[in-house]
C-alpha cells in the first residue's frame, strides 16, 4: 500500500441496499482524500470489518437485517467510540430516528433523498465528501452520550423585559442546543436559534426540545410575537431574522439565497440582531464547521451586545467558534454546559442595568 493510500480517510460502508452501498462507494471513491475500505450489509459483518480494516469512518443506516442502526449504534458507543455518519430518509420519521442517533453520539448524517435515490445521492457527492471529512476530525469523545437525568433548572429571580437570546450552531449543534436550553428557566428571554438542518427535521427537533425543557421550543413560524420563555427554531430551508413591530419584536422568515452555502444561515440571524436589537441581545455561537456566523456574531458585539462561544474541548466540531473568535467577535469562550448559568447572569447584569 502507498504512502498516498495510507493517508487517505478510510471509510466503512454499512446498508443493507446493494445500490446504496455502491452508490456511495462510487461518490466517496472519487474524491483522492477517500477511500472506502469495505462494505457491510448489516452490523453484525460490519463488526468484523471493523475490528479487520480499523476504519476511520462509518456510514450507517438505520433500518437494517440482524440488528438496526440505532442498536448497533449504541453498542458501538459503549464499547469501541468512533465517528458515524448516520444515512437517514428525508422524512419526518427519518428525522426522528436520527435526532436519536446523534443522542447517541452519531456526529452527522446524510438525508437520503425520498425518490430517485441514484441522482440525488448524486447530487449530494461533495458534501457527502465533506461531511466524512468532518467527522474523521472531530471530537468523538465530546459526541459520546451522558447519563440519562432530568436536569433541573436554574432558578433566577427576575422578570425579562426585551433582552433576547440568539444561538446559532451547525455539526454537533442538536446536542450542544440541548444541553444550552434543558438548565434555563421558564422566566428566560425569548431565544432564537439558527442550526443547519434540511427540511422536516427542524419541526421534530423543536418537538423534542420541547418535551425536555422547561421552555417551551417550537419551529418558528412567519411573523410571531417574541415572547419570554419560548424558544423559536429556524424552519430547514428559510432563513430566520428578528423585526421590530412597533414595541414588539416579531420573527421573520424568507426564502433567500443561501448564505455561506446555508438556509437557515447563522449570519443571517446574527446579522438581523445586530441591526434590530442591539445591546438588547446575547448571542451565543455553539459547535460547527465553516464560518457561518462570525461575521453576524462580530457585527452583534459591535452594536453593544453580548456574545460568547463553546470551547474547543467540549465542540464536536471548534470551526464556527474558532472563526468568530478569530475576528474578534467573542466576549467570553466557556464549555457548553457553563453556558447557561452565564446567560443567565448576563442577562440579569443586563436588565439590572436598564
């Protein structure tokens, strides 16, 4: 084997469909920093594979012979951590399962097209390519699940006026939302969130959220009240910005060009707080790759506002953060699960201040 071959991201091929193993074989295949090792039907030859070619990623589907995805998936995490990236149907129950799989500590996922899988896997090649890049760089330990456990909120003692929060996140950006929405209270400021998510995902995501937090989390519709203890989640495909509507801040959703390649962009919302809300905004900017976000984030500083970013240790993936705090844009760099309790105390020092 070459010196070139070695070098290159080893990646293991699990699905039950003969066509979509190829299929994938032939996109990762032609792309020189890719190669795939071997193919598995289900995962219990993929643990042999595993265990023979030492693969730096695996694609994994869900429903499969012998053993689903989500259970091999689980064992996999207990017993040898490695990057996953799951293959999921572009569906609202397709979305459920992998939201699941990220719990479990999948990094990313692919969204198979509902028909004419040939050409849309097709048309998804680079960033199928892309994506494996991700996850053979990132943070696996940081991805691996924590022991189930209600978490109780942090209680605060006062009322929220017009302060509101903006979040933005993109790879590994389900779980860190998570762990930054299940500690805050029900008197928090009304937050809106930006994560890079395809169509019928983002509704479930928000469903989820919802069920876990004390918050109450819903997909963002046209034209809403920003309301204190609700949290709105950019729809997949639109773009998310904040309005002023009199005394009142409104959401407001549009189908514009993508930004840094995405719709909903994080530059888009954070740039939208810039303009609108000024000082009166927090932004907070969680695990992803790119740059989406840094330059909205330093456009939010630069109006009075308060930002801050996850740290490397606890990012699946540091690009967005690292890119913010590159440009200057960044108060304060903590780990994920200190985030909350700091929002928190900013926004009491905020509101004590007017």
């Amino acid at each position: 084997m070459s010196l070139i071959q070695k070098e290159k991201i080893k990646v293991l091929v699990i699905d039950d469909s003969a066509l979509i193993r190829q299929l994938l074989t032939e996109i990762i295949n032609g792309h020189a920093d890719l190669v795939v090792v071997a193919c598995a039907p289900d995962p219990i030859v993929a643990r042999e594979l595993i265990k023979l070619h030492n693969p730096d990623v695996l694609t994994l589907d869900v429903e499969m012979p012998r053993m689903d995805g989500l259970e091999f998936l689980e064992r996999l995490m207990r017993l040898r951590p490695m990057p996953v990236l799951m293959v999921s149907s572009l569906t609202e129950t397709g979305s459920d399962v992998t939201l699941r799989a990220l719990e479990l500590g999948a990094i990313d996922y692919i969204a198979k097209p509902k028909v004419d899988i040939a050409s849309g896997l097709q048309r998804y090649a680079e960033l199928i390519a892309e994506k494996l890049r991700i996850c053979a760089s990132a943070n696996v330990k940081s991805a691996l699940p924590v022991k189930p456990g209600r978490v109780t909120p942090i209680r605060r003692g006062y009322s929220s006026t017009e302060k509101v929060i903006f979040v933005g996140a993109s790879t590994g950006g389900t779980e860190a939302i998570r762990q930054f929405l299940e500690p805050l209270p029900a008197d928090m400021p009304a937050i809106m969130i930006t994560q890079h998510m395809p169509e019928h995902f983002t509704k479930t995501f928000a469903e989820r959220l919802d069920k876990l937090c004390t918050l109450h989390v819903q997909e963002a519709a046209h034209n809403q009240r920003l309301l204190p203890g609700h949290v709105y989640i950019a729809p997949g495909n639109a773009h998310l910005e904040i309005l002023r509507s009199g005394a009142n801040y409104m959401t407001s959703l549009s189908d514009a060009a993508p930004v840094n390649r995405h719709r909903p962009s994080v530059d888009v919302l954070f740039l939208s707080a810039a303009r609108v809300a000024g000082a009166n905004a927090i932004g907070v900017i969680l695990t992803g790759m790119g740059k989406d976000g840094a330059i909205g984030l330093r456009a939010m500083k630069e109006a009075g506002a308060a930002t801050l970013a996850q740290d490397e240790q606890s990012c699946i993936v540091f690009g967005m953060p690292k890119e913010a705090i590159a440009l200057g844009g960044v108060d304060e760099i903590l780990p994920v699960t200190a985030l909350p309790g700091r929002v928190i105390e900013v926004v009491g020092q905020r509101i004590n201040r007017v």
